[in-house]
C-alpha cells in the first residue's frame, strides 16, 4: 500500500475543456480561464478572481499590489510584512521577491499558525501588512489579527494555499481581509498540477492585481503601456482546463478529505501521549489539506519517524522548518538560532502526509497502524 501526499487525476470533463483548447490557437488568459475564476468566486462569494500561475505568484502579487492600494501612499521596497516564521518557504520567498523584508513572529506550537499575541512587539515604522498564513487548513486567529491590524493601519493578505474551504467564526478564511491567495499544487483540495489564485471583494485590488500579472500593463490599453511593477504571473488555459472540473466537485472532495482528516484524527487518538494532531475547535472548519503529527517528546526522534513512515511508502513531508533560523535561504536576515523556539520546535519534530480523497478506509487503516507500530517501541 502506498500514501501519496496528492494525486492528480484530469478527469473526463478536464479533456473535454482541453480539447477544445486545444483547436483553438491561443492559450493565455482565454475562456476557461475566465470560466474557472467565475467557478472560483462563486464557492466563496469572492466578487473578483485573478488566475495565476502558482500560488507563490499570487503571494508575490498579492504583496506587490501593497505599492498602489495602501492608506499608506509611501509604501516602498524594502518595507516589512509580518508574516509567521513557520510556514511553507514560498511566504518568505514571496514577500522578498515583491520587494519587501519579512518580518517574522513565532508561532503557536499546537496550530503552527502566527503567534497574534507577539505581532505587536515586531511592529514598526516600516511595517504595511501582515501575511496571515492558514497553515495546514488550521485557521489564524482572525479576530486578533484584525483588531491589530485597525489599530496600526495595516493591510492583511491571507495566505489560504493549504486551506481552501476553512473557516473561522463561521467564516470562510480568505474573507476577513482585503485579498486571499490560494494555491492549485497537485498535493491541494483544488488542482490544477501547479496554479493559484488571488481573490478579493475590492475593485481596486482586483484592478492593480490583474496588471500585475501582465508586468504592470494597463488594462485594455492596445500599446505596451507599463504602470507598475509587474511580471507574468498568468495561468493558461490548459492549466484551467484541469482545474475547472475539480471546482465544479470542490464539496464532494473537500468532505472526502474532511472524513479522512477526522477518520484518522479518531483512528490516533490513544497516541496523544506521543504526539500532537491538527485540532478542530467549536469556531472553526480546518481545511482537510494534510496530516500533521508533531512529536511531543523530541527523544521519539522525528528522522526516525520519518523514514520509518517513508519505508510504509507513506510520503511524508516535514512541517516546515523555521524560515529564519533554520533555512540558509533567509540567512541574509541575519537571525539567530533559539529566536523563535515554537517554530523551531516543530520544524524539528513535525511532519505530514497526505489525505486526499483518493485514500480509502483501507489506506487510513494502514496510516494508523504504521504509526501505532512506531510508537509502541517507546
Ligand atoms: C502556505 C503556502 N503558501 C504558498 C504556497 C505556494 O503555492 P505554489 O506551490 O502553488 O506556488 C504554498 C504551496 O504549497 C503554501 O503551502
């Protein structure tokens, strides 16, 4: 048996759209691109939808559109942007390819989401947004993040890549901000092989965003008429071809998964001693994304639970790391080891794997029973 951490699989439909692509002799920015962001708007009730090419292009664009919609008319490179210091590394990548430095705080060991009570403390002069990221479908703490966000005048974008469909206070994620980012990587609810998505309820958002993604042009203008930084972030539509179709399902996937998450969650629950899994509060939807288990006692030794769950050919994944401390790209940030403990902590001794919707009872059976048998040795 075999867990992969997603699985793509274009369907019947998906070729249909693809041929009809095909016939025609343009790709870029056509018809089913249109199609799968009208799809996109209309499961979350998002008035405007910008296709991209990944998320990590709608994270860039998303910072990057801080230069024209901010209260703030100064906003300029190498201002900040808070974002957590534990999260997939496109954040921190994101953020300095538009320009800005990332600001990192610690997070929250047990929701390995950004720690809202230390925001302030790394709040400045320079500081223009907060990248709230929805890590691993668990919703941020909203309330707060909003409430600093008022107080300093600061923009949020949420990170929702690795949470289509959550929800916090009855809300969907992506909608207590002026902008959310998504991601349509093979291993997400929604999937496109790689694509994203930048998707907001304000005009002038959506406006700077959609010249973004053609280099900063000016929308409708018949001459290369440049406005703003910009760079080509659009998705194609071969891409929406595949994604379309897996929209249209979007339900019947996302409560598959929900059943693996909470198939497992209960599966596991005699492991509490040794580990700590993704928890689902009364306030909240977690987005079934991946299965996170982070040791409670480093002496389990995370490797070797790795290896030990690759060898059940369960493809696993590390929770992160810490991108200030414990990634050389982010180096040049000049932080220190031991500067953001819980970040760290989990970096160390967290990992996932995945619960797509092609896993059956059989297949979280398996899951289950691989890691009981690691945790009986301790
Ligand atoms: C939180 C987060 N942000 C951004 C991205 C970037 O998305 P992509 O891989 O589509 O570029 C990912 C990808 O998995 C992610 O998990």
């Amino acid at each position: 048996m075999e867990i992969k951490f997603g699985n793509l699989k274009v369907s019947e439909e998906a070729v249909k759209h693809l041929e009809e692509v095909v016939k025609t002799s343009w790709v870029s920015g056509g018809p089913k691109t249109k199609m799968l962001e009208k799809s996109w708007g209309n499961l979350f009730g998002y008035k405007y939808n910008i296709a991209m090419s990944s998320g990590t292009c709608a994270d860039m664009a998303a910072c990057m559109t801080l230069y024209d919609i901010s209260n703030n008319s100064k906003v300029k490179p190498g201002d900040e942007i808070i974002a957590p210091a534990l999260a997939f590394a496109a954040v921190g990548n994101s953020i300095r390819a538009a320009g800005f430095t990332p600001a990192f705080v610690d997070v929250k060991r047990d929701t390995m989401n950004i720690d809202a009570n230390k925001i302030e403390e790394k709040i400045n002069k320079k500081t223009r947004a907060i990248m709230a990221v929805h890590t691993m479908g668990k919703p941020c703490e909203m309330d707060k993040i909003l409430e600093i966000a008022n107080k300093y005048n600061l923009k949020i974008i949420e990170d929702c890549c690795e949470a289509h469909g959550g929800k916090y206070n009855n809300q969907f994620v992506g909608t207590f901000s002026d902008m959310a980012t998504f991601s349509y990587y093979v291993a997400h609810i929604v999937s496109c092989g790689d694509g994203g998505m930048l998707s907001t309820n304000k005009k002038i958002v959506a406006d700077v965003a959609d010249s973004i993604k053609h280099h900063g042009r000016k929308p409708g203008s018949l001459y290369f008429d440049h406005l703003r930084f910009g760079l080509n972030f659009r998705m194609n539509d071969l891409t929406a071809s595949v994604g379309i179709p897996e929209i249209n399902n979007f339900w019947n996937i996302f409560n598959k998964r929900k059943n693996n998450f909470y198939g497992l969650t209960e599966r596991t629950k005699d492991l509490e001693e040794f580990a700590s899994f993704v928890e689902e509060q009364p306030n909240e939807v977690v987005s079934p994304h991946a299965f996170s288990v982070i040791l409670k006692n480093p002496k389990h030794d995370y490797s070797k639970l790795y290896k030990f769950l690759e060898s059940k050919e369960i493809q696993c994944k590390r929770n992160f790391g810490s991108m200030p401390t414990q990634h050389k790209a982010f180096e040049y940030l000049e932080h220190k080891l031991g500067e953001f403990p819980e970040a760290e902590y989990v970096g160390n001794n967290g990992l996932h794997f995945g619960i797509h919707q092609f896993l059956t009872e059989d297949h979280l059976d398996y899951a289950s029973e691989a890691l009981h048998e690691y945790f009986k040795e301790k």
